[in-house]
C-alpha cells in the first residue's frame, strides 16, 4: 500500500484516539492503527471510541490493523506493551516519538532506552506534559514537551507537531522527560490514597512537593537533570495527575486509601506497574525514593497505609532538598 499519510498513531487508547483527532482536525493525513483488525473495523464503522466518550472520529482518519509508515510515528501503546508494540516495526524509516509514560516491568527500563534497543538506527523522541485525553480531543488549550537529543531533529518535530491548540516545548533530556512521566503516576497513586483514607489536603500536598523530591533526585542519577522535573514533564503533569477527577492513577489510589480495590474497567492504571520498576531502578542507581518504596510495599500488601503513612512521618528530620 503507498504511503498516504503524515503521521501514523499506534493505539487506539484514549490518548492516541485524541491525538489523532486533533492533527485530523488540522487538515493532516493520519492513519490511527488499532491492535487487531476487528478493533479497526468497529472503529472505522461507528467513528466512535468508547474509551473517548462524547468524541467523533473524522472521516478523513484512516483506521486500520497494518501498521503505515510514515515521516512521523506516534506510539500510544500501554507502557508495558511499548517493546513488543516496537517489535512490529520496521528498522529503518522516520522518528518515533514516544507517547506512553511508564517503566518496563521486567526490566526497569525507561521508553526511550528500550526504544533505542529495538530500534537503534530511527531517530527516537518523547512527548509529555500534563494532558488528559478528552480535553485535547475536545480542541481546548494546552501545552507539552517534545524531548530529544538532536536539536535540528527536536525543532523540526516541534513544527511538525504543534498547533494552535497544543503548545509545545523542547527538551534535549529525554530521560529526565521520560523519567517525569513515568514516576508521577507512582505519586498520584499516592496522593489519591492519602485523599481516600480521609488524610486530608495538607497531607497530599506534602506528598506531591516531597515525591517531586525524589523523581529528580532519581532524574539526576540517571543523568537527568532536576531542572526538567520542575517543568511541565514533572511538575506540570504531577499536579494534573495527582489532583485530577479524570486521572485513572488517582482513582486507583482513592480506592486504594478507602481500602477498595481499584477498578480497572476504565483503563490501563500504568502507576501499578510502574511503581516496583521504578524502585529498582531507584534501588540499583543508589537513590533514595521514600514514598515510591511505601507505596510499593502497599500495592503488594506487605504492610498497611497506616504503617505507611507512620514510616515517611518518622524519618530522620533533616534540611529540605
């Protein structure tokens, strides 16, 4: 089949239904690929995603199962299905820019470290910020951040991809990027678990100023840098997440503090996974991540949240950092 497209968006989640939506909307050849072909076909047919309710899908997307090339790829896969998502790709042919935030569960990889083993001779890049799917799908304002190591290659995908809608920034630190969006689901999962036990606001905005804390402690180790954890790609897309109604990880943790367990029929909560990954990266770089650990041992019920919440209060007292 001749390529036909601009951009080719693989997942038909949420966030990769409104990104194809918005750049369809701009007038641009999108093809958005489904992970089987009967998902392809019910989509094309309805022009309807139930995971992006109220949101109709232009007749100018094209929907299929084979995956396209084309000078850009978005990959919008759960995280834990990003390498063999990957997998399906050819060697060679345009950028790939990431999508999806997490840290492989095996492995405790980042996305642009096991998009660079599968597919090391394409340029690879990430975009992150603080957005939920609908609000973008629905055409409102908002920004994010386009990371990657090449500059020249980080400008022309910045025009490539903005528009008047979504603002975008650049970033030549994409494991800090990478780093950002990956760990703040692990804190809003507990932010919402603070809410749910009834531990009130002040708790929670201790959490989230002390959680930022230890991602870019983490992001420094890695070769990151703090700086990026206090834009949008970390602090930026850690408030949205861990105070947002609409954040799946939230409710996961709201659940969690009311001591219910969370409901996983809306959607993938990518902080579940996350947090024993991030942990042992944490673990093996030497850095200390106080609530990623309690928050660990919780979601695998070697303790309880009020032993939790005792342990981060009686840590050693020392100089904010």
């Amino acid at each position: 089949m001749p390529d036909t497209t601009d951009l080719s968006i693989i997942g038909t989640g949420a966030w990769g239904t409104a990104l194809a939506v918005l750049y369809a909307q701009q007038g641009r050849r999108v093809a958005l690929i489904a992970r089987t072909p009967d998902r392809a076909v019910r989509l094309a047919a309805t022009r309807h995603n139930t995971n992006l309710p109220g949101i109709t899908l232009p007749d100018t997307l094209i929907i299929t199962a084979e995956p396209r090339s084309a000078p850009i790829t978005l990959l919008c896969p759960p995280f834990q299905h990003l390498r063999a998502t990957l997998a399906r790709l050819p060697d060679n042919g345009g950028a790939l820019i990431l999508c999806c935030k997490g840290v492989e569960r095996d492995t405790s990889l980042l996305g642009p470290e096991i998009a660079a083993q599968c597919h090391p001779n394409r340029p690879i890049g990430l975009l992150t910020g603080p957005n939920f799917a609908h609000e973008i799908a629905a055409g409102l304002p908002a920004a994010a951040v386009l990371a990657m190591a090449d500059t020249q290659a980080r400008r022309a995908l910045i025009a490539a991809l903005a528009t008047p809608q979504l603002r975008l920034y650049g970033s030549h630190d994409i494991t800090g990027a990478a780093l950002g969006g990956a760990a703040k689901n692990v804190i809003a999962l507990a932010a919402g678990a603070v809410i749910g036990a009834g531990l009130g606001e002040n708790a929670r905005a201790a959490l989230i100023t002390r959680g930022l804390a230890e991602i870019a402690r983490l992001a420094v180790a890695l070769g990151g840098a703090a700086e990026t954890i206090a834009g949008l790609a970390g602090l930026g897309d850690l408030i949205l997440t861990a105070t947002g109604g609409a954040s799946r990880n939230y409710r996961a943790g709201l659940a969690l503090g009311r001591g219910d367990p969370p409901d996983l029929t809306a959607g993938v909560v990518e902080g579940l996974a996350t947090a024993p990954a991030l942990l042992a990266r944490a673990t093996a770089s030497g850095c200390d991540m106080p609530i990623t650990a309690a928050l660990t041992d919780l979601l695998a019920q070697r303790t309880s949240l009020a032993d939790c919440i005792a342990r981060l209060m009686r840590r050693d007292l020392r100089d904010e950092t």
